[in-house]
C-alpha cells in the first residue's frame, strides 16, 4: 500500500510539473503575442505621427481643407453638428450635405480645449488610425489564427497609402476604424461571445458608414454571418441580428437623407461626393473608361502601395490559407473574401468618384492588408503552415526591408510633398491684410482648393466661385466672365481678392496667361497691396 500511494504521489507531482510548465508556455507565447502586437502598434504611431504638425499642404490639401474649415464653424458658429459648414462660398452661411462630421467635430473640441492648430485634425485621424491597426490584428486573428494576425497588422501600418490617409485630415480613418472594429465585435459575438457584443457592433458600424459611405462594405460581412446562422439553423440568432441591420440601416438611411436635403435646399447647394457613379454616367460610359482601371493603376503604384506591397498582396490572393478542419472556423476564414468582394462591387459601381477622390480607397486596406500580410508569411515560410523559425525570420526581415525601401517610405515622401504651399502663403499674406469682417476672394495654385481661403482666417470665396453643380476646377472661358463674377463677389462685400502666380485649372491654363484681362481689370479698379515673384493681391474698392 506504501509503495502505491508514493507512485501516485510521484505520478501527481509528475502531472503538476507537466501542467505548470504547459501554463508557463502559455503564459510565455501569450507574453509573446502581446509584445509583437505592441511593437506593431509603436511602428504604426511612428510613421503616422511623424510630421505630424505638417501644414495642410500635401496632395490631399483639398479635402482636408473643407474638413478644417467645418471643424472651424463648429467652434466659431454652432455646435449643431447636422449643419456642417464650409468658408469658401462667401459669408455664409455655407451648409453643404455631408457625411457625419466625426473627424471634424472631435477636432473643434480640441480647439475649444488647447486653441486652433492646423494639424489637430491630422492627430484625430491618427488615433483613430490606431484603432483600425488593433481591430484589424483582432479581425485577422479569429479569421486566420495569430501568426495572420501580426503579419496583416504590420502590413496595415506600413503601407503607404495608410500612412498617409491615416495622418490626413479626412473622415476616411474614422470610417476604417469603427467598421473595422464593429466588424471585430460582431465575429466575437458569432463565435459566442457576450450579448452584448451586438449592440456594440452595431453602433460601431452604423457611425463607420455615417462617417463615410465606403463604411457600409462591412455590412457585407455581419450579413454573410448571418446568412451562414440561417443555414446552421440558428433562426433566433439570426433574426437578433437582422433587426440590428434594420436598425442600423435605417440610421444610416435618415442621415443621408438629411444631408440630401441640406444640400439641396441650402446655398451653396453643394452635396459632397454627388458625382462619378455608374448611375451617374451610364453603364456604357464606364465600359468605354475601362471602368477606369488605368487610373486605379496608376494610383497603387505610384501612390499607395508600389511594386513590393502588390507583389504581396498578389501572391497572397493567389495562395489562399489552409482551410481549417472546423466548419465554424471556414465559415470565419471567408471574411476577408467576402469584405475584399463587396469592396470591388462599390469599386465597379462609383470608380468615377473613387478615382478622381483617391483616399475612398480606404475601405480596401483592411483586405489588402490581410492578403499582402498572408503573402509576406508564405514568402517567408516557403509554406501554407506558419511557423516560427530562425530563417524564416530572417526572410521576414527581408520582406520588410524590401517593403520599406521599394513603397513605404519613397511612396509617403511622394505624397506628403507640400504641394499646396504657395496657397498657404497667399491666405497668410491675406490674413495679414485683412480687416475684422473682410472677406477674401482667393487662387490656389491649384484651381479651386480652398486652403488661402483657410489660412487667411476669414470666410470668402474661392475663385472661380465654387458650390453647386458648376466646375470651379476649371477657369470660365473668357475675361468678360471672369470679371463678371468678381464683379458680382464684390457686390456680396469682397474685400480682398488675391492670386498665387503658379495657378494652374485642372486644364492645365495659368491664370496669368488665360486672364491677362482680369490682371488689367484689377489694376484699374482695385488697389495693389502685393505684387512679389509669387503672389498677387488687391484690395476690392467700393463703386
């Protein structure tokens, strides 16, 4: 009897061993995953908060411009923010339709808090580009399992064109990040987890596609789901669930109708992002533009992800990951299929917008991501199965560098060029200038951007005057137009009208070549204030 109790006594003691150091191993790859999900995330706050105070000169200067001066009127004029309002159509006020000013709302409590500074709007977008990094490693790892996870991560924070959407000052990042990380809820509340999981995911997407449109792609996802529920059966869950998108939908649908209506019945009649739809243009017109692929080309090479990320990202679609011997976990490992399918159906319905708006394609980058982060492990593994081994992280190491090299940092250098400088300078000289009350007519060196008007702190017009359904990207055709239109600007109370001499349309006419007229106009019946190599400005006199 002795002899049996030690043998079980020595069995226990054998057995506790054998799970302690299975619980150490645990605990130790835990402390593993964690650390690799910090790294990423410090890499990720490196390249989107470096240059982070940049003036908002870079070749998105135009949209983020519109988003500042709304962050502006929300602070100055009212807080009531189904009224987002611009500064460049004249005293105002200036309501335009809109998406949910998330982005820019967020921006002007920073400004009541701290005071104005240009690049407040670029740190919100940061943020919440840091959500979209820890949503999409989430994401990844209960599609595709840990090792998916840290690669699509670390691809996300090193591609360019999410480098750069995600330190601008547009609502594209929040977009990404609450779809993405209401969609991370939502596969957690379908794999079993809490109820309350549901709501969360719900309001998390519905204010991703309030913030932009592109956001209603993760719908595609939660209704995939809940189609695979019906299919198991499982009519409770899925009804839950289909209410929730009804609720969701019908949110989405009110505020867009709201902002129809804003658009449309309030000067200067101007609806955001109303233009370049297949409904828009005609099938036909798409077919014969090749559904404008060329310019999609041309936008990823050059722009947002270069040779290296689309190497990746091909070979990762080409080898798909091994499918998981669970019905549940092949059901879940579809996702990334399915977002990256619903992305390309509103490509090929609005690629006319998507293209001339490039930052709409920010609602691809979490597929992407996940595709050129699976292409990077079968590069690295020379294999379907991950694993963890001296060369093949060696090659990973490579990989990254290549990535580095070739895209991240040429591509982000390329696009954070201060492009629109000369405009920042023109508003300044303005705002110098300028009176209490004066308002501003104002060039950019890019036809119809509106940052002098921005940066002279003062409200005013673009010129060409911009709103409505005209094309003030374009110069009108001749001098007796043009200067029928300042005509008319002063008789609304311009005060300052001012030019930079590099201004150039979208039809590639210089203003001091096409309107040597307007110049002559101007120096007859306006007084000159500035005349150097760069800039143009006369004060307005009264009749």
């Amino acid at each position: 009897m002795t002899d049996i109790r030690e043998l079980t006594q020595a069995e226990g003691r054998q057995y506790q061993q054998q799970t302690t150091g299975r619980d150490m191993a645990r605990r130790n790859y835990l402390n593993l995953d964690t650390g690799i999900l910090l790294a990423i995330l410090f890499i990720a706050v490196v390249f989107r908060f470096h240059k982070i105070t940049l003036p908002l000169v870079d070749g998105f200067s135009w949209r983020e411009i519109s988003t500042a001066m709304m962050a502006d009127n929300f602070q100055q004029r009212s807080w009531n923010i189904f009224f987002p309002e611009v500064s460049w159509t004249g005293p105002g006020p200036s309501y335009q339709g809109r998406e949910f000013q998330i982005v820019s709302y967020i921006t002007a409590l920073l400004y009541q808090l701290f005071g104005w500074h240009d690049w407040y709007g670029r740190v919100v977008a940061a943020v919440f580009g840091m959500v979209t990094v820890f949503s999409l490693h989430r994401l990844t790892a209960l599609c595709w399992g840990k090792m998916h996870a840290h690669a699509a991560a670390l691809a996300y924070a090193l591609m360019p064109a999410t480098i750069m959407i995600d330190s601008s000052f547009l609502p594209d990042p929040a977009m990404l990040a609450l779809a993405t990380l209401g969609v991370w809820l939502f596969v957690k509340y379908w794999a079993g987890g809490s109820g309350w999981l549901l709501p969360l995911a719900t309001a998390s997407v519905s204010l991703g596609a309030l913030s932009k449109p592109p956001g209603l792609v993760a719908g595609a996802v939660i209704f995939y789901l809940m189609v695979c529920w019906i299919q198991e059966k499982k009519q409770k869950q899925a009804t839950r669930v289909f209410l929730s998108g009804l609720v969701s939908l019908a949110m989405v649908a009110a505020y867009y109708s709201w902002a129809i209506y804003l658009g449309r019945n309030y000067p200067p009649f101007h609806i955001a992002g109303s233009g370049g739809y297949i409904w828009d243009d005609g099938f036909w017109a798409y077919v014969k533009n090749r559904f404008y692929v060329k310019s999609a080309w041309n936008t990823w090479v050059w722009w947002f992800y270069g040779s290296p990320f689309l190497m990746l990202l091909a070979v990762g679609l080409w080898i798909p990951p091994r499918p998981a011997e669970d019905p549940e976990q092949r059901r879940l490992s579809a996702i990334p299929y399915v977002w990256l399918a619903a992305a390309t159906i509103l490509y090929l319905a609005a690629a006319g917008e998507i293209t001339a708006n490039v930052w709409n394609f920010h609602i691809f980058h979490v597929p992407v991501a996940m595709f050129s982060g699976h292409g990077a492990l079968l590069l690295a593994t020379l294999s379907p199965r991950a694993v963890l081994k001296p060369a093949v992280a060696l090659r990973a190491i490579c990989i990254v560098a290549v990535a580095l090299a070739g895209s991240t940092l040429p591509l982000v250098r390329t696009m954070k060029k201060p492009i629109a400088m000369k405009g920042k300078l023109l508003g300044e000289e303005l705002a110098r200038l300028a009176k209490p009350g004066d308002l501003v007519v104002a060039t950019a060196p890019d036809v119809g951007d509106p940052i002098a008007v921005y940066y002279s702190r003062a409200r005013g017009w673009v010129f060409p005057p911009g709103g409505g359904d005209a094309d003030w990207s374009k110069f009108v055709a001749d001098d007796a137009t043009a200067i029928a239109q300042l005509e008319e600007l002063r008789a609304q109370g311009a005060d300052l009208f001012g030019v930079t001499k590099n201004a150039t349309d979208h039809a590639d006419l210089r203003f001091f070549e096409h309107h040597v007229g307007v110049i002559d106009y101007l120096d007859k019946t306006a007084t000159k204030l500035v005349d150097s190599d760069d800039l143009l400005v006369y004060r307005i006199t009264r009749p």
